[in-house]
C-alpha cells in the first residue's frame, strides 16, 4: 500500500515535469537569445528552468557510500555483479571511509555503508532481481553475519540510497 503511494506521488511529479516542458524550453531560448556569448560562453540549459525535475538516480551516491565501495574493492570484497553502478557510486567519493561498518555483503545482495537503525541497517542497497523478497545471509569484511530480508527488487538490478533492510 505504501509502495503504490510512493508509486502515484512519483507519478504525479513526473506529469508536472511533463506539463512545464514547453514554458522551459522557452524561456531558455529567449534567455539565450539574450545573452552574451563572450561573457557567457556555454548556453543555458532549458532543465534549469523545471520547478518539478527529479534529482537524477544516475547521478553519483553520497561520498560515503563511494569511498565504503572503493575499500571493499581494495580489499577484494567486492562482488562482481555489483560494478555495474561502480562509475555512478563512486565518482564524489569522499577520500577515506569514515564509517563503522563498510558493507554487508550477500550472495546476490549488497548493503553499502550500513547504519544500524532499530531492527535493521540502513544504507545503499545494491541487488540482483533474484533476491527481491527473500532471506539473505550478509557478512561484513569485519566478520559480522546477520539474516536480513531483501525488499522487492522490481528490475533485473538496483542501486537505492537509503533502503532499510530489517533483520531476521
């Protein structure tokens, strides 16, 4: 129930989005048009404009979250199937992991960063399709094992800042 909520919400600012487009477009041409192009060399962009534009899910991951995936490359950890986000996470990564934990790590499931909160960790979930719903054992390169459900994985692969993973 929650889930569809957040689904509508998300689907209302994307048509909002959609609707101011057109008053965007304009106006960049008409700013562009007016500006000096040996004081101002590069064009404006007609996104600068947008009230309802999303933050870009492509954009980099906090530099916590990148400098937490840097480590566990230098110390082998990292699984393979999770350098798909690699550029992405770690492009604004802080120089040095600050953190407690680095990741909790699973078979087809990756907890970057993890915070502890109440029942559950916190942190950037990197997964694979074919763990969505299900009990996975995470260990941390500190030796740490906890039994943690994997929320519902809706693409073949995921990378989602601050998902909360519950412990079983």
């Amino acid at each position: 129930m929650l889930q569809a909520t957040k689904k509508l919400a998300e689907q209302k600012f994307k048509d909002l989005h959609n609707a101011e487009r057109p008053t965007a477009l304009l106006t960049s041409i008409y700013v562009n048009s007016k500006r000096d192009k040996k004081k101002q060399p590069k064009p404006v962009d007609y996104m600068d404009f947008c009230f309802y534009r999303q933050a870009d899910k492509t954009q980099s991951a906090n530099g916590q979250n990148g400098a937490a995936m840097l480590e566990l490359i230098k110390q082998g950890k990292n699984p393979s199937w999770a350098l798909f986000c690699y550029k992405a996470i770690t492009s604004n990564a802080d120089k040095v992991f600050t953190g407690a934990i680095i990741a909790l790590v699973a078979e087809d499931a990756m907890l970057l960063n993890p915070i502890k909160t109440g029942s559950g960790y916190t942190g950037l979930l990197i997964a694979l399709e074919s763990a969505s719903n299900k009990i996975q054992k995470f260990t941390s390169p500190c030796g740490i094992q906890i039994n943690m459900r994997v929320p519902h994985v809706e693409t073949k692969v995921v990378a989602r800042e601050g998902e909360r993973l519950m412990i079983i």
